[in-house]
C-alpha cells in the first residue's frame, strides 16, 4: 500500500542535544530546539580519532573530518553519543544558577521615550 506524501513530513529535524523537533540554528549552523539555543557541539570525534568540525552546507550541517572527508550530520552525532550526556549536566548546574537570579525590573516606557529607546 502506497503512503502519499504529505506537505512538511518530509524533513523533520531534531534537536541533537534532547532530541524534540528543531525550531531555530546555533551559532554553528546547527537545528535545535529553544532550550539549547546557546549551545555549541565540541570536541566531537570521528570514528577515525580524528577531531570533527562542524560546517553548513546548502543541505544543512555536516561534520568534516581529515581523513574521511565529509560525513553526514547524524552518522556524525550517532559515533559521539556523550553529547546527549554533556548536556545533562550542564542543564542541572543551569537550574541551580536559575533559582539565585532576581527578577528583572519592571521598566515602563512612554510614548515620548519610544524613539529613544531604539
């Protein structure tokens, strides 16, 4: 039986960090989710032992290695799978330092002081 495609269904990326539907790019390039906005893939290797560097391409992000040349962004995360672990660490430490932040100050703007806000 023949599934029809459907418009969107297609390309679906994820987060590689937690793995939820990607809504916006890291400074990298990368497709992540809101939470892992100011996140960073590091010190990612290759099944080689040589190091990755992360590149976008008019297809999406890829890794490059030395050796091998390009390799393909999921194979790349599938060989390095303590991103995902890195991650949950640096969220519990995040969650501690949210609970000391004050509150912002409520700040209320005029109409005359509109223009020279911007």
């Amino acid at each position: 039986m023949r599934i029809p495609k459907r418009y969107g269904d297609y390309k679906v990326e994820n987060c590689p960090f937690c793995g939820k539907i990607s809504v916006t790019k890291n400074k990298q390039g990368v497709p992540v989710c809101i939470k892992h906005k100011d996140y960073e893939l590091s010190n990612l290797k290759c099944a080689c032992g040589e190091w990755l560097d992360v590149a976008e391409g008019k297809y999406g992000p890829y890794f490059r290695c030395m050796n091998c040349g390009n390799i393909n962004f999921k194979k790349g995360i599938e060989i390095n799978p303590q991103v995902k672990d890195n991650v949950a660490k640096k969220d519990d430490s995040s969650e501690k330092k949210d609970t000391k932040k004050e509150k912002p100050k409520e700040v209320t703007v005029t109409s005359d002081q509109l223009d020279y806000m911007y």
